[in-house]
C-alpha cells in the first residue's frame, strides 16, 4: 500500500513539475519552486511563453528589442514576488499585456488571456 501511495505522490509531482515553462528539476529560486509546484501558476507561466514566442515572431526590428526589454523588466518584477497571491497577479498581467502588444506584419498571432486560464 506505501508502495502504491509513493508512486501516485511522484506522479502528481511530475506532472505538476512539468506544468512550466522550464525545467522544474532545475528550479532554484523560490519563485521557481512556486511555479512548479502551483498548477495555476504552471498554467500561467506556459501561456505567457506561448503569448511571448507567438508576439516575438510578429514583431520586428526595434518593437522586437523594446518588448524582450519589457521582458526583461517583468521577470525582475516576478522575481520580487514574496507570495503566490503577488505571482498570481503579475503573471495574469503579463499574460494579458502580450496579447496587447501591437503587431508590425497586421497578423496577430494566437494569444491566450489571463481570464481562459483556470
């Protein structure tokens, strides 16, 4: 019965472990750990990977430059965060402000919303 009850905990963790996205077993900071052990968060944070990869591919030039600069920015804000509450919040933003970011070639790419993300 332990046996059974080890397996079903590893399972959980490794499928919540791999609801990121990065590499949870090099998860070293907190924030990090959080990410990864938090469904919602996991969730969130593969949005905004998507949101950000599908808005890098649309925009050019120095629009691209100035929004991995805000990228840059934001994950320094993330990282201030003390709270999943605090994490929450940031991500659901910054989910939403990729999705806002105007488009150079007028094809916006698919985009996923705070609000979808459950």
């Amino acid at each position: 019965m332990k046996y059974i009850a080890r397996l079903i905990l590893i399972s959980l963790w490794f499928s919540s472990a791999m609801a990121a996205s990065f590499d949870c077993s090099k998860a070293s900071t907190w924030v990090e750990k959080s990410i990864c052990t938090e469904p919602l968060l996991g969730k969130l944070d593969e949005a905004l990977a998507r949101n950000y990869q599908g808005m890098l591919a649309s925009v050019g030039g120095h629009a691209k430059k100035e929004f991995k600069k805000e990228q840059l920015n934001w994950l320094t804000r993330r990282n201030q965060c003390t709270s999943t509450v605090c994490l929450t919040e940031i991500y659901r933003k910054r989910v939403d402000e990729t999705c806002d970011y105007g488009v150079v070639s007028g094809v916006h790419p698919e985009c996923s919303m705070s609000e979808d993300i459950k």
